[in-house]
C-alpha cells in the first residue's frame, strides 16, 4: 500500500481535487490517504470531503486525519504540501505596505517584495517538514504546490537530500488555452516549455507536429476576443516572440511594463483576463471572501451525490507522478528542479522548470539548452533576485533582502533606492515575529 500524506490538508478544494485524481489510478486505490493539517476544524471537513470521495469510488483506500505532522508522515511515500504560513491577516501586510509606497500588485505570492517577504516567512515552516520527513520519512517523495513556488523549492533543494520538486499548473494550464485558441485538441498538442515557474516560455508549440505558433499569432493579432482575455501575455508574445505561462494578472507584476502607473494598469490589468484580474490585491480579496463563506461552501458540497462527471481525472501533475513512482506508466510534467545546466543561460543551481520524466526510478529532468536571449533577459533577472532572497535567509542578512527587493523591476519602476530600504524596513518591522533566521530586523 502507498502512503500520500497531504500537509495543509485545509486547503479543501485542492486536496479533493488531488484525491479524486489519486483514486482513478488503480495502482492507488489501496492508498492510506494521511491528512495533517493545523485548523482541527478544516481538517474534519477535509477528512469528511476525501471520505466521500473514497466511497463513491468504490475504493478501498483508508483515510486518516490528525494534527500530529510526525505521526502523518511516518511511513509515507509520497508527500505533498499546500500550506500557508500565516492568515490573510499576516499576509495582507506583503500587499499593503508595498502599495502605500506605490508598488501595486494583484496577487504577490510569487517574486517582488511581496513574494520574498512571503518566501522568507514560509520557508520556516517548510524547512520543518522537510526536517519532520528525513526522520519520519527519508525516502519519500516532496510533491511542493505552495507559493513562492521557485524559491521554496531551491532553497530546500539546498538543505536537504529529500526528493523534491514544484508543481504547478499554469504550464498545462496554458497550453489548453492556446489549443483552444486555435481551434486544436490537446491531444494533439506537443510542446517543450521552460524558464522558471511562472515565467517559463513555449520554445515548441505543435499541432500534429507541426509549427502552431503562426496560428497562436494569427489568434492574437486577429480575433479581438483572444487578445483582451490576456492583454499583459499577449503583449509580451507581440513583443518577445515566445509565449509565456501564468496568468496575466499574475505576469503584470513580474516586469516593468503595465503596473508602474494608474493608466497602464487601468489599460492592461483590469479588463478582460481570462482569470485572474490584475486589480489591487484580487487573491488576498478572494482568499478573504472564502474565509468568511468556506463552512457553508462545504457543507452545500458535502450534501451534493458525486456524479461520474465529478470523479473524472483532472490535469494536475501529482496523481500521474505518483502512479509513475509507484511502477506505473512513465509520465512526463514540467517541473520545478535544481538547475544542473539544463538551461545554459539561467544561474546554475538556481530553480527551474523544466520537462521532467518521472518513473518507479525518480526524476528524470531533461536538458533544454538555452532561452531565447529575449525570454532569457527578464527571466535571468527573476531568477537571480530568487537566489539572492534565499541567501539572505540562509544567512540571516536583511541588507542582501534590501539588495534583492532593488533589482524587483516593479518596484525599481516606481521607487528610488531610498524609498525601496524604508519599504523593506517596514516589512521587516511588520513580520520580525515570522523571520527566526534574522537576528537583525532592520537595514
């Protein structure tokens, strides 16, 4: 029997999603499904959610609940976390204090003082279970969902021998798009995409084996209706030749482009987008109004039978990497590694995403070569503020957190030098009491 321990098991819709996957492949319906999470209310609503969906299927899998993260991950083999390191309340400062010095983001849990300030806390709660699972578990598997995806995912890629990788479901995610766009079945669509998450480009995109990439620009440039459902990527496509993963909402914050002034956001970043509006602080806003209304979504949920439809396989990655470790068909995700030159012009060691195959074996990453030097530019940037803000936290120095939240080209668009360390000063002073790997909380 495998074992799949879920830490952050309160993240209800996406630990149902996993399971329902989890239990279409036959290798797993025997599974000892481990819920942790460390909301005892949330995690018997979650343990009532996955029950249900264990017994319309007929499967024989065992589920646990518990808030014992030691007594969860004993004996696992697979483990995945979708975990919060604070409430909205703590949260809501990485978007406020930013904005009161005019840097005006939409979601920032990804890169940008937002995201760093988020990594630094996160990584503190990550590291132990990552320390939790070299005792209880040192041969399982580190299945990440939680954002800042690429940071979290090198900085314990650097601390520790646990099998790792981040996955997340924007590469998929637009590829379907894209198909859809041009009128083609996904499976019919073959691509190789890589760069970092969220900011990793379609070097291939092919219909049948053949070039799609006339028929993405044909879309665009043509059909109104394409070009203002992700006016920020498509503006970036226009002008980089490669098209990008990740929401527009998402992407406005990651460049200097579309959210360094009122009109620029008002033109790119409110309108239109296909999922995520770039309004100020919609996922904090969104996160906010699922708190307030989650017990009564759930128990309108719970009460509802499961048609065949609900119990249909989805596209996330970690069921089919779970079925392939275990001795099941080989399968191929972009995911979430250390870069051991398998993209030559992005920092070495760094995270990256990558073409990944996985077997009973492990993980296979695949060598991509180089970006184009137009895609690399904005990406190298990203990627090396990513590394800069993990050594600031390996080695506790807030001036090399100032250093990294500098070069941000959001916040470097907006700010002065002087403007930027008052900023990060603030953030420090608000979060002291989540940064234990700082002895000093000021520059």
């Amino acid at each position: 029997m495998t074992k799949i321990t879920f830490i952050g098991a309160g993240s209800l819709g996406f630990t149902g999603e996993l399971v329902r996957d989890i239990l279409t492949f036959p290798l797993l319906r025997d599974a000892t499904l481990s819920l942790m999470d460390i909301d005892a209310e949330r995690l018997e609503w979650a343990k009532k959610g996955v029950e249900k969906l264990v017994e319309a299927n007929h499967a024989p899998a065992k589920v646990e609940a518990t808030l014992d993260r030691a007594e969860a991950l004993k004996g696992s083999d697979v483990v995945l976390t979708t975990i919060l390191a604070g409430s909205t309340e703590v949260w809501r400062h990485d978007i406020e204090i930013p904005k009161k010095y005019g840097v005006d983001v939409c979601v920032g849990d990804t890169r940008g003082p937002s995201g760093i300030f988020r990594f630094l806390r996160t990584i503190n709660p990550m590291m132990e279970i990552v320390r939790d699972m070299e005792k209880y578990c040192p041969n399982a598997v580190l299945l990440n969902y939680t954002n800042p995806m690429a940071m979290l995912v090198s900085a314990i890629q650097k601390q520790t021998f646990i099998s790792t990788t981040g996955l997340c479901h924007s590469v998929q995610g637009t590829a379907m798009m894209l198909a859809d766009w041009i009128g083609a079945p996904y499976d019919e669509i073959d691509f190789v995409c890589a760069g970092i998450n969220h900011q990793a480009w379609y070097l291939d995109f092919k219909w049948n084996g053949r070039d799609a990439y006339p028929l993405i620009h044909k879309a665009v440039t043509e059909r109104p209706e394409i070009y203002n459902a992700e006016p920020v990527r498509n503006e970036m496509y226009l002008a980089l030749g490669k098209y990008v993963t990740e929401s527009s909402g998402h992407n406005s914050e990651y460049n200097w482009w579309f959210r360094k002034r009122p009109d620029l956001i008002e033109k790119y970043c409110t309108h239109g987008t296909n999922w995520n509006p770039g309004e100020y602080a919609y996922i904090l806003k969104e996160y906010q109004r699922n708190e307030a209304a989650w017990k009564d979504q759930v128990k309108e949920s719970l009460a509802k039978p499961l048609t065949s439809e609900d119990l249909q396989r989805g596209h996330e990655y970690a069921a089919y990497i779970i079925n392939a470790l275990k001795g099941g068909e080989p399968f191929k995700f972009n995911g979430n590694v250390q870069n051991a030159h398998l993209i030559a012009n992005l920092p070495q060691g760094a995270c990256v995403e990558v073409p990944v195959l996985v077997d009973r074996a492990g993980f296979h990453p695949m060598h991509v070569g180089a970006l184009p030097p137009e895609c690399a530019l904005l990406t190298q940037l990203s990627s090396g503020i990513e590394e800069m803000a993990i050594q600031a936290s390996l080695c506790g120095d807030p001036t090399m957190v100032y250093r990294a939240v500098c070069h941000d080209p959001l916040t470097a668009s907006v700010l002065s030098l002087a403007e930027i360390k008052e900023m990060t000063n603030e953030l420090f002073a608000q979060h002291k009491d989540y940064l234990p790997q700082f002895k000093i909380h000021k520059i």
